[in-house]
C-alpha cells in the first residue's frame, strides 16, 4: 500500500510554480523609472538565472501583456495598464481628503504623509510633497520599518503585544527595543501626537498624529516631514495642532481605506 499522501503538503509541481511566479516578480521588480526598460543580459545579470530561464519567463510575461519587447530590450507592457487603473480606483482617497493634505502641505510648506499599517510596516498610502527643494519624499506604496519614526509611533497604539516584539526583533536593536517603543506608544497616546528627529535617518525628523476610524481605533498616521534644521520644538508643537485639526476632520468624515481594519 502506497504511503497517505500528507494533506496540505506542496508538491514538487506546486513549489516549482510558486518559485516561477517569484521568479517573474523579481524580473518585474527590476524595472523603475529610472530603468523603464532592460536587457536579457541584464536580468541575468541581476538575477543570477539561468539565461535560458530568464528568456521562458520573458516570454511568458510578454505574452501576458506584462512585459513588451523594444529594440533594446523590455519595457512594461499594455496589460498593466487595467492592473494600474485597477488599483488606482481601489486605493484612491476620497477628494476632501486629497483637498486637507493639499491644504496641509501649502500651509506648512512640508511633506505631508499618510501612513496606514501592514504587518510590521507602515505604507505610505498618499502624499503632498513639500514645496521646498530640500524636502523629504518617499513613494506611495513604499514600506517602512515600524521600528522607529513619530508615524510608527501614532499607528502602533493599538498594537498586541505579539506584533510589538515581531517589530523589535526586525529592528537593529532586537527584541530588547519593545520596552522603547512601549514607551513611546504611551507618550504619543497622552499627548495625542508623536515626533521624531534622525530615527530612521540622520538629518530627518516628522511630526505624526493619529487619524480614528468609526470604532475610535487608530487606522492610519497623518505627518509632516523634513529636515530637522526646520523642526525645532515650537514649530513641532505648531505642527501638531495643525495635524490634529486635520485629522479630527478626516476622521469625523468617516476615513476609509483598502487597509482599514473593517476591509
């Protein structure tokens, strides 16, 4: 009699698909803006693949509409124009608070962020940036470390034990950092907003408050960032008035997300 076969078990056939597909993801993530189109050799390259491996999942991604082929190598193809719009119409934020982080940002001259959480990261869900030459930008859709940051501070208050110390362990300062950032969840809960200077980056600090959802949970971080030369304490106290206002509106409208607690 042949032995059970183990239920839920991954077949050789299931791992090597999940290993193609991640494979095919790796070669889409090596195309940017500042690199729109790549080489075959360049994929190996970067990849370490076999060229002959490179060139099936190329292919495949091509006749998906993923991938297009040019002169000089591969840009992205059409078929992630419906991913792109697709994800576009399901993310985007409501006008009015398009129009409180424009307003924000024209006021206070500094980039306005708004974080949400995922796991042991934050995600920039939108952005006004700043005005000046010097300013801080990151790229929607970007994840950062929770670990440090007055976002992080604002977006953990509700945080369970578990996640607090699965952060501190992916910190540089391993899991003793949970007591620190115990410490500053409860300060940013008494005060109702959080700050930050060079945690994450020398020369960086933020001011962040917490935006409510209609439980009165925390479901996203609302900031101003720059550099620190701008951010002595009296203007950090201006800053997080101004915050809080606008966020309080944002959350008596009823803030709505993809990420929120309640999708």
């Amino acid at each position: 009699m042949s032995p059970a076969k183990k239920t839920g078990a991954e077949s050789p056939a299931d791992t090597q698909g999940v290993r193609s597909v991640q494979r095919a993801l790796e070669i889409m993530s090596l195309l940017s803006e500042e690199r729109p189109v790549i080489s075959i050799r360049e994929i190996v390259d970067a990849t370490g693949l076999a060229k002959t491996t490179v060139i099936r999942i190329v292919q495949t991604l091509e006749q998906n509409g993923l991938l297009w082929a040019a002169p000089n190598g591969y840009l992205p193809g059409p078929g992630l124009w419906r991913w792109a719009h697709l994800a576009r119409s399901s993310w985007e934020l409501p006008p009015e608070t398009r129009a409180f982080m424009r307003d924000l940002g024209a006021r206070r001259r500094e980039t306005v962020n708004l974080y949400m959480l995922r796991d042991i990261y934050r995600v920039c869900v939108a952005q006004q940036e700043s005005p000046q030459p010097l300013r801080h930008v990151v790229h929607i859709g970007d994840e950062l470390p929770l670990w440090a940051g007055a976002s992080s501070k604002v977006l953990l208050r509700d945080a369970p034990e578990a996640l607090l110390r699965r952060i501190a362990v992916s910190s540089p300062y391993g899991e003793g950092h949970v007591h620190r950032l115990k410490e500053w969840i409860d300060e940013a809960a008494h005060r109702g907003w959080a700050a930050s200077h060079g945690e994450r980056e020398n020369g960086l600090s933020a001011v962040a408050v917490p935006v409510l959802g209609r439980s009165g949970t925390v479901v996203a971080a609302l900031s101003l960032s720059g550099p620190t030369v701008r951010f002595p304490d009296d203007v950090v106290e201006r800053f997080a008035e101004d915050l809080k206002q606008v966020a309080k509106e944002m959350s008596e409208r009823g803030f709505d997300h993809p990420l929120s607690p309640t999708h």
